[in-house]
C-alpha cells in the first residue's frame, strides 16, 4: 500500500495498531480484512483496518493538554461526535487516535446537508463544559493568504482579506469579540461527517473543537453558496433543517447574514487562495469554480470592510 | 404572411416556445391558437416562483451558478475542484 505523507514503517506501525486495537474491542474478525487508506493529506495519514480507523495526526499541531480535554469532550456528546477509543499513542513521536470506522460520504449520492445541519444545531445547543478549551481564532485563512505568491488573483484575494476584522487577521493578539460562546466543531465540512455502525451519522476530527461562535461551522457552505459555487437548492437545505433544529447561529427567522457575513467571507478567501495556491503550484490556469471564489473576493473588497 | 392591419411583413418568434408573429411595420402581434394561454401560464408560474434566497451583500447574482444540476444520468454534481471545496479543510 503506498502513502503520500508517511514513510512505510510508520503506515506499518499503523495498521499494527488498528490490529492491536481491534482485538481489545470487538470481537469481530477484523483484523483479518485488508486495510485501507482512507485519508492521505496535509502530513494526516487515515487508515481503516477492519471496523477501527486509525489517524496518524499532523506532526505540527498541538496534541497535549487542549486535545486531551477535547477527546474527553468528544465523548460526552456521542449521539453527535466520534470519540477516540482511547487515550492518544506516541508513535515516534507522532501522535496516533484510534476510532470506529464509519462510512464517510459519498460525492456522488445526494449529499446529507440536512443531516449535517442537525448535528451541527444539536453540537451548538449541548451545554458548554466550564473546562472545554476555546476553539480560539480562525488561523487559517491569514496563513493561506500568507502562502500567497503574486499576480492578479493574489491582488484580489488580499485586497478581500484586508476587509476582515483584524482579529480574524492575526495582526494583534486579540482573540475573537465577546460573544456567546457555543460547543463548536471549528472545521466543519462535509468531509467531517461519516455514517457509524448504527447507521446514523457522526461528526468526525476533534482537533478544532471548543467553545466559540457557531456561525464558523456554517462558514464553508455559507461561502460556497455566496460565490456561486454552491447550488441555492443545497445551501437552503443546510440552512433550513439547521433553524428547524432550533441551532442558535442564525435567527431563527430574519437575516442570517448578519451574524454568517463575517465567517462566510473568511472562508471564501481561505478557499479561494487555497485554489490559487494549487493553480500555481500545478501551473495550470483557475477552473471555473476556482475563478468564482477569486470574482467572489473581488465583490467582497466592493463591499468594503466587515462590519 | 401579411399583417391584417397594416398588410405589412409578418416575422415569426419563437420565445420559450411560444411562437409570436410580429409585423414589421406596425410592431402589432399575432398570436396562435392557445398561445395566449401558454403565455399566462407561464406568467403565473414566474409569479408563483419562491423568491431568491438572500444571500450578503457581496453574494454571487442568482444566474451565476458555476455547478449545474444536469438531471440523473450525468449525476456527477461534485467533481473536481468543487470536491475539495465542499470536502477538505
């Protein structure tokens, strides 16, 4: 099996693991199935070995005392989050979280937007835990737009950057604007949700979970929908089985934009200098979708800064 | 054809289906069996439409949609770059 991220003996260890595992979990004969690479990416490494998937996480990301006290969170909330199964492992220094495998979603199906939107809404209503970390700030937008090289499309995504609030920007050390503070996911996208065992389905990946204002884990189909990209259709779903869920991120009835304005434009910019980063890095001209988040910038600078 | 008002030169349209005989002269409109009707339908199903959603301020105009719905047989609505969007941090 080969991998993108990780050298053979780490994917080896892995697979060991996830055998290991198996055997203290269920009694199913899992660890003879074949495994599997589910996630590839960004130095996260996935794999499903029977009805466990184990993720090698990202070698640069914070893993101590936070990630405990979001693992523990995690499984407080089981009807709405996979949980890892344990405590995180050291593999070389790398930290490693084992989970029940559930089925992620598939593209080509209708997508589950209403069933994203109710777990998000009962995530956003769960009571905040005094000890349950801070999501903190959206860093990654202002490191994208960092990653930035030249050229016209750079202009754009940076001038519809220079539009957010500065906290959101990372020039001081504030943190976000006092707010109600919810139980967010922090990085919700439909990559994030999988169906478990039970047939119901799950959010996924902890590592960005926390208190924090729920209008972020709408942002990326916020954006999506503002830039063309996602069909009105799809984005009224996800927004009206999320306030028939009674989720406090939008009012329930009036404008939503006025609290999703600000994440929505965050995101359309993160996105769209992720596309442009990835043009340039294959030296190939923006595709139609990519060229509509990079036009959305341009709108985002005519509208002038974030209120 | 000859308009009957002014006998000058009748042009035929046809707009959304509905074929409109128009004189180039006198501008006036001739319009076939039923299809007064099929315009009032149509007129009343533009006035039935739900309204746009509303979107901020800087949102896409509603015509501007870069991923078409194209029915079932080519079901392939999230390919590509939109893929990644929709399913990658």
């Amino acid at each position: 099996m080969h991998t993108e991220t990780v050298q053979p003996g780490l994917l080896a260890r892995l697979i060991e693991i996830g055998r290991e595992s198996a055997g203290h979990v269920t009694s199913t004969p899992s660890a003879a199935a074949e495994p599997e690479t589910l996630y590839d990416r960004h130095g996260v490494l996935v794999v499903r070995v029977g009805d466990l998937a184990v993720k090698l996480h990202q070698a640069d990301r914070e893993h101590g005392a936070p990630f405990l006290e979001r693992i523990r969170l995690a499984a407080t909330v089981p009807d709405v989050l996979v949980a890892p199964l344990g405590p995180p492992l050291d593999v070389d220094g790398r930290t490693v979280t084992v989970y029940p495998y559930g089925e992620p979603v598939d593209p080509q199906q209708k997508l589950p937007w209403e069933e994203g939107a109710r777990l998000l809404a009962a995530l956003h209503s769960t009571t905040v835990p005094a000890d349950a970390p801070s999501w903190g700030r959206p860093a990654r937008v202002a490191r994208r737009v960092s990653e930035l090289g030249h050229g016209p499309a750079v202009d754009v995504v940076r001038r519809a950057f220079a539009t957010l609030p500065a906290w959101i920007r990372g020039e001081n050390g504030d943190g976000p604007p006092d707010a109600a503070e919810y139980l967010i996911h922090g990085d919700w996208h439909l990559g994030q949700m999988v169906r478990a065992q039970d047939g119901r389905w799950r959010l996924i990946d902890i590592e960005d979970l926390g208190r924090g204002d729920p209008a972020w884990d709408l942002a990326r189909p916020a954006a999506l929908y503002s830039a063309g990209v996602l069909h009105p259709d799809e984005w009224s779903r996800f927004l009206g089985a999320y306030q028939e869920a009674g989720g406090p991120a939008v009012p329930a009835e009036g404008d939503p934009w006025t609290s999703l304005d600000v994440p929505a434009r965050s995101l359309a910019i993160q996105i769209a200098a992720t596309c442009v980063i990835s043009a340039e890095r294959e030296d190939r001209p923006l595709n139609e979708p990519e060229q509509a988040m990079v036009d959305a910038c341009g709108r985002i600078s005519a509208a002038g800064d974030a209120a | 054809m000859h308009c009957p008002k002014c006998r000058g030169v009748m042009r035929t349209y046809t707009r959304s289906g509905v074929h409109i005989e128009q004189c180039d002269s006198c501008r006036g409109i001739f319009l076939d069996y039923g299809e007064l009707e099929a315009l009032a339908q149509m007129e009343s199903q533009y006035r039935a439409a739900p309204p746009p959603a509303a979107a901020p301020g800087w949102g896409a105009a509603p015509q501007v949609q870069h991923h078409h719905h194209h029915g079932a047989r080519h079901h392939r609505p999230h390919g590509g770059s939109v893929f990644h969007m929709l399913f990658t941090t």
